[in-house]
C-alpha cells in the first residue's frame, strides 16, 4: 500500500514540479501520462442512458413487460457477434464464472482446474461456488501448460476447467479441447482479456462449454461493471438467466431455450440476484460496433510498443501463434534480470513517470497479484516454472489514447532501465 501510494504520488507529479524539487534524471526522459485512462463513452450510449434514466427504468425486468429491455437486445447483439446460441447479461464476469460453474454442476468441495497466471477474481469465483482450485502451470510464453493440463485432469478428478485467456494470450484451444474432450473435462473460458479475439477464426468463448466476458472499465467494453454469459446449452443457458436474477420473468429474454427447459429448473436453481441494468447495457450497446475498430487501434498500439520494447536489453515478448487473432488492451514482456536487478528496474521507470507493473511482486498491488497471495486455495502444490515465469513478467497497459512517440518515449525508458538495472 505504501509502495502503490508513492508509485502514485510521484507519477501524478507535473513535470515542473518535479524540476522544481529536483527530481530529474540525469537522461531528462519523462513519460507521466496514466496509462489506465479510459476512452469515453460513444454519445449516442450517453443519450440512450440519460433517456432511460429519465424514464427511471433502470431495471431489466417489469412486471407487465412492455417489449424488450436493453440487455435483451445486448444479449442478442452479443450472441450475433461471436456466433453463439445463447448471451446472458449478468454483473461482472466474477458473477458470470461463478454462475457458469454453479451451472455446470460444480459443488462445494469439488476441485476445478484453472490457470496459474490469471487475475484474482478468477480463484475468486471458485471459492464462491465453495470448490477448490487446482493450478495449471503456466509456461514461458505465458500459455496453459499442457503436460500439466493432462496430468492434473488426470490425477485431480476436476470435472471442469476454468481457462483464463490471462492478458489477452491464447492457448492452443483445440490441443485444451482435445485433453480435455478424453478426460471427459467441461471447459469455461474466462475471456475479460479477449473479447473480438479469436483462435483459428473462432471466436474465445465458444471454443468450451461457456464463455464469460467482462465490462469493467479496464476491459474492452466499459460499463464500469458487467459479464456476460455465451454457451450453446440449453440448461445451462435456463440455468444461467435463473441463477442471474430473472424470478419468473424469463420470457422477457429474447434468447432463451424453450418454455420446458426453464420446467427442469425453475423450481430447483437459487436467485443469485447478478443481474445486468438497463442502464449498464444501454452503455454496452452501441460498443459492441465499435469493437472491430477499436481491436485494430489496440493491436496498432501494440505492435508499435513490442517494436519500441524490443530494443531494450534483457527483453523479450513471446512471439504470437499465427493462429492467435488477439485483441491487446496490454503488453507483457519478459525480464532475464535477477531479483535486486528488477526493483532497481521498476524504480528507474517509476522515476521516470512510467508505472510498470510486475506479476513477481512479494505482496499484491493495486489491480495485480499472483497464485502465492491466494491462501484461500487449499491445494498450492510449488508450482515452479509457473513462478519463475512470473518473477521475470511485467505488464503495461495501453491505452488507445497512447501514440507511436509515445510508444517510442516507453521504449526508450524502458531500454535506460534496463540497462541501468543490469550495472549492479
Ligand atoms: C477483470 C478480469 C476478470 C473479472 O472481471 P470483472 O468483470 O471485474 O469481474 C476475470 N478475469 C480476468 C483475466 C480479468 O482481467
């Protein structure tokens, strides 16, 4: 906490106050901009918003429903988009894992495989749903270690896998599929890092059982808060808009399996109260369009930073499969630096106004923590390639607001840190 305020104080510091204290480098290389800046809602999200707020509509559901409400109309738009049946608009991907597993009959004490690398809410979901996660390694490419895969689907007795497309890095799905098909292994995929990204021509989040995408802020689509729920499964599409919220009001989805599926379970699954708002799905939707544009501009962004990184000593980025069509809303880079090496690394960036994250850190920061901060999981095996992995991985985010002589000016900090960081 101490540390993530002085990050924060010093980034936040104008250039000329800085020179008033006294506080340049000698290289006088300066970058201050908040790299978590997002872009603004579209207007036309904001007019359709401040409409329903006057119409004071801001629940999905009525009573004497009067045509469709906006996260129907979401949830179709969404399912359209990456080719799936079935779209479900709940609060948050976290609510949107948690309901995936409840759906596909996870109880508590069951074990559920899921990634090593991934971001909190992830493990978070599976102790919601009162199950131990078991971790598969990560390897150096940042991918799901499949050796480990097909051991811990063997020995775990998990009958699902929770896959996390961590930062936006695509495992191969159909090599996971295929582990997973012969240990008779349902796949969620956690997609908050890959919406519009695809493996093969298809879209992440279709390749499993079901996928869960986030509208939080820092993803690709920003409500502030929201999830939504893809699968092609009729129960597991009934289940999913019970669990979420609806009471019996479920005919006011227009994506939804026949009236004797929801007979199955409506009397049998919990209201779990996660629904979406009409206000927040009435921001979402006219961004689903902007989606192909903005994926372009991200992955843009992206090439000019690994470019410019690039150049830096002891780095390297993890070259992409060609199968891989991702959508960067973040870069990450490996660090062949040892421990004192790295914290003199992040303060010769922090110096220079550039908050760099690290996955390595002894304690959890800000939006960042890794496996070994999660006690709550009871099953924590050494898991050692998975940690000198993530000693040695950094992250960036990059906002579309950032341009290539940004991007030249990272580099550049970046290449001076680095080496400055390698003289001791
Ligand atoms: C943000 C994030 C989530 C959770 O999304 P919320 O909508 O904030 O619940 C899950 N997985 C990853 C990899 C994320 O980055």
């Amino acid at each position: 906490m101490v540390r993530w305020l002085a990050i924060n104080i010093d980034l936040t510091m104008s250039a000329s106050l800085r020179a008033s204290t006294g506080l340049t480098t000698p290289d006088g290389l300066w970058f201050g901009k908040d790299l978590s800046t997002p872009e603004p809602i579209p207007e036309e999200a904001i007019e359709r918003a401040v409409a329903l707020m006057r119409s004071g509509r801001l629940h999905r559901y009525g009573e004497q429903g009067t045509g469709y409400p906006e996260p129907s109309l979401l949830e179709q738009e969404y399912a359209a988009y990456v080719g799936s049946r079935y779209c479900v608009a709940v609060s948050s991907c976290g609510a949107a894992m948690f309901i995936a597993l409840k759906a596909l009959g996870v109880k508590a004490g069951d074990k559920v495989l899921t990634s090593t690398f991934t971001l909190a809410p992830v493990p978070g979901a599976i102790a919601h749903a009162g199950a131990d996660a078991v971790l598969v390694e990560t390897t150096a490419d940042y991918l799901t270690d499949l050796v480990d895969l097909e051991r811990k689907a063997r020995s775990s007795g998990s009958k699902v896998f929770l896959l996390s497309h961590m930062r936006g890095h695509i495992s191969d799905l159909q090599a996971v599929r295929d582990i997973c098909d012969r240990h008779g292994i349902a796949i969620i995929e956690d997609c908050a890092h890959t919406m519009g990204a695809k493996w093969d021509g298809r879209h992440t989040g279709t390749w499993g059982k079901v996928g869960c995408y986030s509208a939080q802020t820092y993803k690709h689509i920003n409500a502030g808060e929201g999830g939504l729920v893809v699968t092609d499964d009729d129960d597991v599409a009934a289940q999913a808009i019970l669990m979420s919220g609806c009471y019996m009001m479920y005919d006011q989805h227009i994506l939804k399996p026949g009236a004797e599926v929801f007979e199955r379970w409506k009397y049998v699954t919990p209201n779990f109260s996660m629904r979406m708002s009409n206000l927040a799905a009435s921001l979402l939707r006219p961004q689903i369009g902007q989606l192909a544009d903005r994926g372009r501009r991200w992955n843009h962004v992206y090439a000019a930073l690994a470019r410019e990184l690039g150049k830096a000593p002891h780095l390297s980025i993890p070259a992409r499969h060609p199968k891989e069509e991702f959508v960067a809303s973040s870069i990450q880079f490996t660090l062949d630096l040892n421990p004192p090496q790295i914290e003199r690394f992040l303060k010769e960036c922090t110096a220079r106004g550039l908050y760099v994250k690290w996955f390595g850190s002894p304690a959890p920061v800000a939006f960042t923590s890794n496996f070994e901060h999660w006690h709550y999981i009871h099953e924590s095996p050494d898991l050692a390639s998975s940690k000198a992995v993530l000693n040695q991985l950094f992250d960036l985010r990059t906002p579309l607001s950032l341009t290539d002589e940004d991007c030249v000016l990272i580099g550049r900090i970046v290449a001076a840190a680095c080496s400055l960081a390698a003289e001791i």
